[in-house]
C-alpha cells in the first residue's frame, strides 16, 4: 500500500524526462519553437521603448537561445553560439531564461551572449515592473523604509514649514469635513518632501556626521572626567561644576546666537542664570555680613541638582531613540535572508542585499548621535529656565523654518562636536578654568583617531557591499560596486575637509564668538571677579583695561584708533579667511553633491531597474572589449554557489557588525549617564572647595 502512494508516483517522476528524451531523439520537428516551446514568448511584441525602460532580458535570453539552435532537415541542431547545450539536454534541464531555485543545486544551463550582440539585439534597459517588482520592493521596504525612521532621529535645525491653511478648518461643517482629506493629503506630501530631502542630507553627510558625534562623545567624556578628577582634589567650587554639567547638556546650542555688540547669546545668558543663585550663595553675598548661608547653599545645590536630574531626564533611552529601530531593521535583514535562501541563484536578490548593506550607514549615524548626552529639543532648557526671550528673528529660506519653536538655536548635527568644545573653552576662559581647556583639547593625534574610526566605521558596510556586487554576476568592478566604491572615498574627503576645518581651528567657521563678560549679581552691585577690584573678563580672560594676551592692538586706517586684532582684522587678513572659507565650502559642495550621486542617484537606479542594462551587466574593464560576454539566464550553478558561500555569509556579517556597534553604542550611553549621575550626586560632597573666590583672596 505504501509503495502504491509513495513508490510509484515517485518512479513515475523519474520514468517521464527519460521517455521524453528517448522520444525527442528521433522525432522531427517544423521550427525551433517546436522544440522548445517555452520560445513562444518571442511572438509577444514589446510594447515601451527600450530606451525608456522597456527592454526585458528574459526576453533577451529567449532571443539568444532561438539563435543558437537551426532547423535542418526536420532536426534541430545547435549552433554552439549562446548554449553549449543538446536538444535533449536542454530539454532535461530547466528552462534558463527566468529561472528560479527549486531546490536543485546544479541549476539551469547557462546562456552567454557578446555583448555587441547584446548592445544590437537587447537595447537599453528593464524597469521594475510586473513580474519585476520583486526586485525592487525587497530594498524599498526591507532597507530604505527602516531608513528613514533612522533619519529623523538626527536632529536638525530647519524644516519644511506647513501652511497654517492646510489645518485651518471647520471640523463641525460639512465643507470642513469634506476639505479635511483633500488637506490631509496635500499636508502629507509636504512632510513626504521633506522627509525626503532630510534623508538625502543625511546620508550624504554620513562622515562628517558621525566624526562630530564621535568628537562630542569624547568632550562630554573629558568633561565628565575633568569633574570627577577635580572632585578628587577639592579643586573645583559647586558653581564651576554645576556649569560644565549644563554645558554637556546644552551644549548642542549655538553658543553665540542672539548676542548683540559681542556680548553673551541667549542660551548662554539662560544657561549661566540657573547657578546664578547657587554663585551667589557660595561667594557669601546672600547675607548682610557677607558669610555663607550654609542652608541657602544647600538649597541652591539641591535645585541645581534637580534641573540636572530632569534635563537628563526629558531626552529618551537609548533603547527607545534606536534601540527598538536597530531590531525591526535586522529583522527585515533577516527575512531579506530568508528570501535569498529561498532563492539561491537571482542576481536581483543579490544586489538588492547589497544596497541594503550599504545603507547600514543610516543606522551607523543614528547609534552615533543617540550616544550623546546633550538633548536634541532645545525646548527642554527654555522649559528649565521659565522664560523665553528671542532676541533675533531666525533665518529662513525656501520655506524652511526652525524645527523647534525657541529661542535657542541648535549647531548642526556635523557642527555639534566642535559646537561643545566652544561651551567648554567659553567656561574656562572666562571663570579661570584653564585646566578644562587643555582637557576639552582635541589634539592631531586624536583627530587622526577620530578620522580612523569613522573610516572604518563607513568602511565595513561598504566593503561587504562592494564584495556582492563585484562578484555579481560577473566578477569585475561594474556600476553597482562602483556606487560603493566611489560613495566611500568621497565620505573619506569629506571628513577629510572637517578634519581640515578642525585644525585651522576658525578659518572657515570664522566663528566670532561673543566677548564673554561676566555680569555683576544682582543682589550685590559691588561685586567684583576674584583677582581684581574692577573690570569684567573678556572671551581671552583679560579684564577690562589690560591687553590681550594673544592680541597686539594696531591703528585702524581710517580714524587711527587702535582696536583688538581679534575683533578688527587686517584687510589681508579678512580677504585671506574668506578666500579659504569660500575654497572650503566650494569643495565641500563639489564633494557633497557627488557623493549624493553616487549614494541616493546609485540607490534609485538599483530601484527603478536603469542598472539592468547591457554596460552595467559586464564589468568596466569590458566595456571596451570586443570579445566581453554577457551571462543571460539566470539560476546558473555558479550564481547558485556564489549565494551559498558569499552573498549569505555577507548579509550574517552585516547583521552582526550592527547589532555589535548598536550594543557598543548602548554601554557607552549608559556609561556616560552613570557618570553623569555620579557628578550630580556628588553636589553633596564636602571634599569640595566651598568657594574659588574665598580661595583666591586667601592667596591659595
């Protein structure tokens, strides 16, 4: 009974290609076709232009397979031109032309054509479309939708604004009712764009984003250990340490935004007004006598400690930010390698693993910029002080508005790292920190580390990619590997380029930050900075009434009066920074807008289907060549092994390397919060100094 239901239909399964071969070898034939019937698919007339994407090379495999078998005296017989293949033993075999994997490793027979034969026959290229879709919607909704969540995670400065008519309705009439989905959607494509245009800015400024992010992770950790270490010696009062935890917080504002005749910016103003009470009660001025209130000291530093708290607080875990984002894009990646294991042999599904490889750099960013511990909504330091005062009206352009709705502006993403640095130096400037200075210094030899690390960050998802599409279908640099290739250099000068701004230190940034002078409190209008009896300090740390340290003064041309070099510059001078500025930036666009070619313009290729054509199925060493060939079919044995042992391996390997930089990017966040926690904390310690300034009157 068993081998009736089992045996025998499985014999039979066996029994029929042997009898068809036996058959097919004395039989005659009228046409090709009569032998191969799957070539009926030639009287089908292609109805778009090739040109324009309407070339189909299965259809093209048809073509070369009808051309290497003749009609000879009722037998077809083969060329040899395409196929190195029998009748019978393509009839045995599976059909090539839009093969598939069923499970048979040996594949289908391959069919090679000239690629002059191609480039005569087979013009321009296939769009993705019906039977085609399959090659795209695996990258669009596998990659590049996980992608765009990843992007909105970078903060930004400016977007898009939305007309107020598009939500200024009458929900409770009918005309609001039936203008509320016509306005829905005209307001959706409006966040689509620019939605868009944020990821293309993103990812073509994936280098300089992460060598910024990875330059603010290390001044906020120099920071925190700079306090930790002056906690150890008793060197540094509560006030100096309650600033240096607000710049790490804060210090993603522009420091000088809102500044007006060199003075101080807003964030600045606001972010010093919170010790404001706690400076006070340390320097004795909260009582008539002048001693210390030691239970208003307490209070300052527990409210102190408090905003700290909460500031900390408002910004979202890491696991949240990107986290739960990193896991749904493996997952994708991992059903992408379940198809592909699915279908062994489809040089589509290979490249569509390689794009998504590639665009690993989008979740790379993310984990970078989750690391820091400064929040990326201002709105959280205009909500601690209580107030709000816009002292400039913001800069828009082509419908671009701030993102938030404060006085603060935020740096940059790709300017935050150097941005902080500022905070930092601005501290130790102008309350006599110099020792924070020289921690917060990024020497060459850091930068040289910082620009390894990003290299080797952007490298290893473009390296994986790169290796698919080389060996893909034919071994050789062509379009695809090209993108990666070329996407990867131009990161490298561009973060090359930042690098260069960095140790100019100002040439293009000419950033001219605000003469720091530190105000009188309020509640004591005598009040004087420790060391002397008048004057404030400038941005340098020179009173008023001395010279510069660092700035000679010289005659102006027109009056004779003499001014700091640092706020009136030479003619030359000037002519000479604005000359390496605009070099800098024309570079930089140059830069920017090749790498948006060969990054997103490569990356809607691959999506459209413009890269399935005759020049990109060949390598560029070929293009030349006469003699290049051009592999057809599909589901070949070589294309199947190739699966097996690369394009696998590759997919496992990019999964892991960012599930291992995510859980890197995790212990580092949380390390940097505990020692956060831990400077806080140690508000209540009574190895501190009480107050700098009793110290330095005491002459110590």
């Amino acid at each position: 009974m068993i081998l009736a239901h089992v045996g025998f239909p499985a014999l039979a399964l066996c029994i029929i290609p042997w009898l068809r071969l036996v058959l097919s070898e004395d039989r005659t034939y009228d046409s090709v076709l009569d032998a191969f019937p799957e070539l009926e698919a030639l009287n089908k007339q292609q109805i778009k232009d090739p040109i324009s994407g309407g070339q189909d090379f299965d259809y093209c495999c048809l073509l070369a397979v009808n051309a290497s078998y003749e009609l000879v005296n009722g037998s077809v017989k083969p060329m040899g031109l395409f196929i190195n293949e029998s009748v019978t033993g393509l009839q045995s075999q599976q059909w090539p032309c839009g093969a598939s994997y069923t499970g048979n490793k040996s594949g289908a027979p391959e069919v090679v054509a000239p690629y002059q034969w191609v480039r005569q026959h087979c013009p321009g290229w296939q769009e993705n479309r019906g039977s085609k879709v399959d090659d795209w919607t695996q990258l669009f909704v596998g990659f590049l939708l996980p992608a765009v969540a990843f992007c909105l995670i970078v903060p930004r400065q400016q977007e898009l604004k939305l007309p107020r008519a598009l939500f200024d309705v009458e929900l409770g009439q009918v005309s609001g009712l039936l203008s509320s989905p016509f306005l829905t959607l005209a307001a959706s494509l409006l966040v689509t764009i620019d939605t868009v245009y944020w990821l293309i800015v993103v990812f073509t400024f994936s280098g300089p984003i992460l060598l910024s992010g990875l330059y603010e992770a290390v001044v906020d950790k120099r920071m925190l250990a700079f306090i930790r270490d002056k906690i150890d010696n008793g060197r540094l009062s509560r006030t100096d340490r309650a600033r240096i935890l607000f710049a790490i917080l804060v210090g993603n504002l522009d420091l000088a935004w809102g500044s007006h005749d060199g003075q101080e910016g807003q964030a600045w103003l606001d972010t010093q007004s919170l010790v404001a009470e706690l400076e006070e009660a340390e320097k004795g001025l909260l009582t008539p006598n002048g001693t210390i209130d030691r239970d208003r000291l307490e209070s300052s530093a527990k409210s102190i400690k408090v905003r700290l708290r909460t500031m900390l607080a408002c910004q979202f875990p890491f696991g949240s930010t990107v986290g739960a984002p990193v896991v749904f894009f493996l997952g994708s990646f991992g059903y992408a390698l379940k198809e592909l294991s699915a279908n062994l042999g489809r040089n589509s599904s290979s490249h569509a693993l390689a794009y998504g490889t590639f665009w690993i750099v989008m979740p790379l960013e993310s984990i970078v910029v989750s690391c820091l511990l400064a929040g990326n909504n201002p709105n959280t330091l205009e909500g601690i002080v209580g107030r709000r005062e816009i002292t400039e009206p913001y800069p828009t352009f082509f419908g671009f508005v701030p993102s938030f709705d404060t006085g603060y502006k935020p740096a940059w993403m790709w300017n935050r790292g150097r941005n902080k640095q500022h905070w930092a130096e601005a501290i130790a400037r102008r309350y006599h920190v110099d020792d924070l200075r020289k921690r917060v210094a990024i020497s060459n030899r850091d930068l040289a580390k910082l620009y390894s690390v990003v290299l080797v960050l952007l490298l290893i998802p473009c390296a994986l990619a790169f290796t698919v599409s080389y060996l893909t279908p034919k071994t050789g640099l062509g379009c695809r590997s090209v993108d990666f290739m070329m996407f990867f250099f131009l990161q490298a000068l561009l973060v090359g380029m930042w690098v260069w701004k960095y140790l100019e230190n100002g040439f293009v940034e000419a950033s001219q930050l605000p003469t720091l002078t530190i105000p009188l409190p309020s509640s004591s209008p005598t009040a004087r900075v420790p060391g002397t009896e008048t004057g404030n300090v400038d941005a340098n740390g020179d009173r008023d009434g001395e010279k510069s340290a660092t700035a000679d003064a010289e005659m102006d041309e027109e009056g004779g009066k003499r001014c700091p070099t640092h706020q009136h510059k030479s003619r030359h001078a000037q002519h000479r920074v604005r000359r390496r500025r605009h070099a800098w930036l024309c570079t930089v666009a140059f830069l920017a807008l090749c790498s948006c070619f060969f990054g997103i313009g490569g990356t809607v290729m691959q999506l459209v289907g413009v890269y399935q054509n005759g020049l990109c199925l060949i390598p560029l060493s070929d293009w030349l060549a006469k003699e290049s060939t051009i592999l057809l079919s599909t589901n070949s044995h070589a294309a199947i092994s190739l699966a097996q042992h690369t394009w696998i391996p590759v997919g496992v390997t990019a999964a892991a390397y960012l599930c291992f930089i995510c859980c890197v990017g995790w212990w580092y966040n949380t390390y940097l919060r505990l020692q956060f926690h831990e400077m806080v904390d140690a508000f209540d310690e009574e190895k501190v100094r009480t107050s700098t300034f009793i110290n330095v009157k005491s002459g110590m």
